[in-house]
C-alpha cells in the first residue's frame, strides 16, 4: 500500500521504516517542524527535584542537547507515554522509566499510583505547544501537584503544492496516518486537499484516537479508522483494514 505519513521528520523517519519493514510503500510528509526551548528546559530541571513526565520524544529530543547539564537528573523518575518516548529516554541516560501504554489519561493514572515520586515536590511536565489538554487536565482531577514547562513549540510546514500533486493525484495515496488533532487540522485545512476533493475518494484516514478523527471532515468520516488504543502498534494495525 502507499501510505502518506504527516509526522515531523525525525518521528516520520522511523515509522517510514517500520512501514517498509510491513511491505508498504511509504511517504513521509511533515506538516509541522519543532523548536526546541532548551535553556528553558534547564532552568526547569534546575529548579525541581522530583519525578518528570513527558508525552511525546520531541520532549527527550529537546532534552539531548542539555549535554553534561542533563547528567544530573538522569536518575530522577521519568513517566513517559509509549514505548518509542521511553526508549529514546532509555538511549539518553534516563534509569528510571515508567511506560502508559495508553494517552495521557491513562498516564495520570499510573502517576498517581507512585505517590512516593511526588514526596520530593510537583511532577515536572515537560511538554510541547500545542498540545492535548487530557493529561493536565488528568492531574488536575487527581489532585496530583504539577508544574508545566514548554520545551519545545511545533513550528507550521506548508508543503508544496507539487509534492501533494505527486503523492495524491498520480499513483493515489491508499492510506494516510494521522498522529494528533493539530496534524490532522492542518492536513484538512490545506488549499489544495481542500480544493480537490476527489484525489481523496479512496484514501483512509488512520487516526491515532477519537480526538483525532474529530478533525476530519465530515465528507470523509465514512474513509476514516480509528486505533483502538492510541499507539501507533495499534495505528498501524488499521492498514490490514485500509
């Protein structure tokens, strides 16, 4: 199958490979590039001490660049959302690395099973913009304490119309994978996936979770899947359905 992957490069680049391991034809199209905040980064760790949470890589990418600064606090308890993020924290240094297999719900819930880790001051959120609310908003009703710090911010990448002509309007995309809300608002929201409706007739749109598919148009819900767990093991499941 040809499958259109709207992740940022470095992420793109692995799940390309995976894809190519499953036999498909992959494509990597970025819609968003990260800015990392390191020196703010720093200070965060600097001024906590207990337990640090992260839901996505891009957050331990922002991290790597701390050098012999982050030496310190690789020993402090990491949660982290999915086993991609825990590994490239694992790769860093990090000893100490809790796994929600789940989205960030599912991960306040397995922070508040560990309420020693807290005892040492608020969780450390070490987060991108923009982002889900569902994770703060989990702690928030779990009464655990937290501090939020914006390491890195997703940058717009408009790809040329050319690019989308070859991959959706030649040999048409038979898949294409979305991994969150922004990604998927800007996939719809470009002139010319608005503009040609028709180069999309036979394409799928595989959504990581429900909140995901809320951003496609309701033109295609009918071309649409959703993962029954948001990870992408469960994501690239669907293309056996697709």
């Amino acid at each position: 199958m040809r499958v259109v992957v709207t992740r940022p490069q470095h992420s793109g680049e692995r799940t390309m490979r995976r894809l190519a391991q499953m036999g498909h034809e992959a494509f990597l199209l970025p819609l968003a590039e990260p800015v990392h905040h390191v020196a703010e980064a720093g200070r965060a760790l600097r001024s906590t001490q207990g337990a640090i949470a992260v839901t996505s890589a891009e957050a331990i990418r922002a991290l790597a660049t701390l050098d012999a600064d982050l030496a310190p606090h690789l020993g402090r308890h990491l949660f982290t959302v999915g086993k991609a993020t825990a590994k490239e924290a694992a790769d860093l240094g990090f000893s100490s690395i809790s796994i929600s297999e789940g989205g960030g719900t599912e991960l306040a819930t397995l922070i508040s099973s560990h309420p020693t880790d807290l005892n040492s001051g608020p969780l450390l959120y070490l987060a991108g913009f923009p982002r889900a609310a569902g994770f703060e908003a989990g702690l928030t009703e779990l009464r655990l304490p937290f501090v939020t710090l914006e390491c890195y911010r997703m940058r717009d990448i408009v790809p040329d119309n050319a690019v989308l002509r070859r991959l959706f309007t030649g040999a048409r995309a038979d898949a294409v994978l979305l991994y969150s809300h922004q990604t998927a608002q800007r996939f719809f929201g470009l002139p010319f996936v608005q503009e040609n409706p028709e180069a999309f007739a036979e394409t799928r749109f595989l959504c990581l979770s429900e909140a995901i598919a809320e951003a496609v148009p309701a033109r295609m819900h009918s071309q649409t899947d959703i993962a029954d767990m948001p990870n992408e093991d469960r994501l690239l499941s669907l293309l056996i359905q697709a």
